[in-house]
C-alpha cells in the first residue's frame, strides 16, 4: 500500500527543506461552494418524483346572458420530473511506512511501533486539506459535467482522450440536460457563441470584442419574463468574463457597471449578479480536450439556482468523511460517500449560451 503523496520526483539528501515553511504548496483551485451555484434538497435518497403543477390558460368571456354561464374545460396542466440520485464513493489510504527516510519536513516517528500509525500533524492536516477540495471539485463537476452517454474522443465522445469516463458517466448533469433539451423540445433558450464552433484553439479563443454583452443581452431579452419573478443570475466561463471585461475597458464603462461591496468588486448586468464560473474553464480545458479544439470552451446560463438543485441524501456527506487508522493493514483510510443527482426543474425559466 503505496502513501498517498507521490515523493517519487524529489530528489531528497541533507540539504532538503526542514520544515513545511520552506515547502511550496500549489495554490488550491478557485470554485465556488456547490450551494453556491445550485440550491441543495435533501431528503432525496431513491427514485423520487417531483410533481410540476402548471397554470389555467385562457379564461374569461363575455357573460352569454339568459341565466347561461361560460364554463371552461380547460383544465391545470402538470409534469414531473424524477431524482435519481447515485452514491458516490471513494476511499483514500495512505501508508505511513512509505515516506523516504530522508524527508526532512514530515519524520516518521522515532518510536518503532509508532511506524505505522504515527501521522505528523502537519501531514495529516496536509493530506485532509487536499481531500476537502478535492471532495467539493468532484461534486462541482458531477452536477455541471457528468453525462451517462459521454466517451473519450475517438470514440465518439468530446472527453479528452485517456480520460477514464467513470468520472463522468454516474448522471446526467446539467449541461447533460441543456444538451438534451436542445437536441428535442428546446424550452431553454439559447445564444449561440460561434467562436465554439472554430477548428482551432487559436481561432476559439479569439472572441468577438462584444461576445459577453451579445450573450448576456440575448439572454436577457429572451429568457421567459416569469423567470424575474426569482432570483435570476449569470453563470459563466471566465473565457466570457475576460471578454466581458475587456469590453468595458475599451468603452470606458467600468465605474459605471462595477460596484464595490466589503471591498470587492460585484459584477453585474442589468442589475442581475454576474458569477465567474473558473471551475468551468479549468475542467474544459483538462477533461474536454478534443485535441485541436475544446468541447464548447464559452459558456454562460441565467437561472435561478432554485430552479437547477442539488438532490442529496443528506447535506453533512456533502462535506463530511471518516478517517480512521487500521491496526491490522497498518494503514490510515479516509473513506468518503454522498448521494446526488441535479435536475433542471422548469426548462422555460432558463436561458444558456454556448
């Protein structure tokens, strides 16, 4: 059983660093908290319905007099959409007894029976730092990105080649679902960002110096008007948000459409909050790399994120794992579990770009 932190590349001797001060640390990703981005419901631990009641249409006529009433027929229209939650697993094990002797900043113990079983307490609040952002990573990309029918490229799927597609394959995510609304009915509206469509990195990433405000305005303008009766906000790419951006320098038009609250900047347009999606980019450009091109690299929605949630068992497996030491493999576990599934509740009440 291998330790979970690879020392295979360093080249370790008596002039190593000594302490955890003198060691760099790769910066952890930005993204945002899933809660951020999508409502959590819990309490969902099977195949579940969730009743959509609609609305009367047309009523009201002219009264038509000698003691007659129009009675209408039409009557309240309902669907349902279906959670059907996956339980995600996966255990880390790390083994104590395979640090090198030489490492300076992490010892092993000096007690020969604490070999096994005796963590540094830096190492372990290391090892434990990375598996909470790794967790939260892995839910941000199972409720945008996973698709039961994805494949690597070659195959006839848009994931990078030599991807394993398990990561992937669990749910249909959300963009799993936009795709498939476009593809039949085509409730949500969409913006089309040509640049998506080029035969080349190069060509994909030269944006139209207005493709943000043509995207955020056609969505906008065309996004069902029952959609501002809640709490709509853009989601997008940061591709987009450069673009954005490098438009209201060129205009001028940045002290007019920035703001700034408890010392940071809030993006919006037309008064609607703008959050920058990095977590997107990042899993484009790493996962859904097709070789020449990226699978649709610009992306943005206007939703509210009550209308695309999160479907759990609970919230604690969310952010919660076991760890434990286990006497008989000498080893240290730190076993992780959550249900989820996201659903796309209302199709009309959202507008996407890509």
């Amino acid at each position: 059983m291998a330790s979970k932190i690879d020392f295979s590349t360093l080249t370790l001797n008596e002039e190593e660093a000594r302490s955890l001060s003198e060691v760099i640390q790769e910066i952890t990703y930005a993204r945002p908290e899933l809660s951020d981005v999508h409502a959590i419901q819990t309490g969902v631990t099977m195949d579940k319905y969730i009743p959509l009641l609609g609305q009367f249409g047309l009523v009201g006529k002219v009264d038509p007099g000698s003691c007659s009433t129009n009675t209408e027929t039409s009557q309240i229209p309902t669907s349902e959409k279906q959670w059907s939650p996956k339980l995600i697993s996966y255990r880390m094990a790390h083994c104590q007894d395979d640090l090198p002797d030489l490492l300076k900043f992490w010892e092993k113990s000096r007690k020969a029976l604490g070999t096994w079983e005796d963590v540094d307490n830096e190492m372990l609040a290391f090892i434990t730092d990375r598996v909470v952002d790794a967790n939260i990573q892995a839910q941000l990309r199972i409720a945008d990105f996973a698709d039961t029918s994805e494949d690597v490229v070659g195959s006839g799927g848009n994931l990078t080649a030599g991807t394993t597609t398990a990561y992937f394959t669990m749910i249909d995510g959300l963009w799993a679902q936009i795709f498939a609304d476009q593809a039949g009915d085509e409730n949500i509206y969409r913006h089309e960002i040509s640049e998506n469509g080029e035969a080349s990195k190069a060509a994909q990433s030269a944006l139209a110096s207005s493709a943000a405000l043509d995207a955020f305005r056609a969505m906008y303008n065309n996004i069902d008007p029952r959609a501002f009766d809640g709490n709509l906000e853009f989601q997008i790419t940061r591709s987009m948000f450069n673009n954005w951006q490098d438009y209201l320098e060129d205009k001028s038009l940045n002290f007019t459409l920035e703001r700034a609250e408890d010392g940071s900047n809030k993006w919006n347009y037309r008064g609607i909050p703008i959050k920058v999606r990095k977590d997107w980019d990042r899993i484009i450009q790493t996962y859904f790399d097709k070789g020449d091109t990226y699978y649709l690299p610009h992306r943005a929605i206007l939703v509210d994120k009550n209308n695309i949630p999160v479907g759990t068992s609970d919230e604690e497996s969310l952010t919660s794992f076991d760890a434990f030491y286990d006497k008989k493999d000498k080893t240290h576990y730190i076993d992780v579990a959550f249900k989820l599934d996201v659903k796309i509740l209302q199709e009309e009440l959202m507008a996407v770009a890509y």
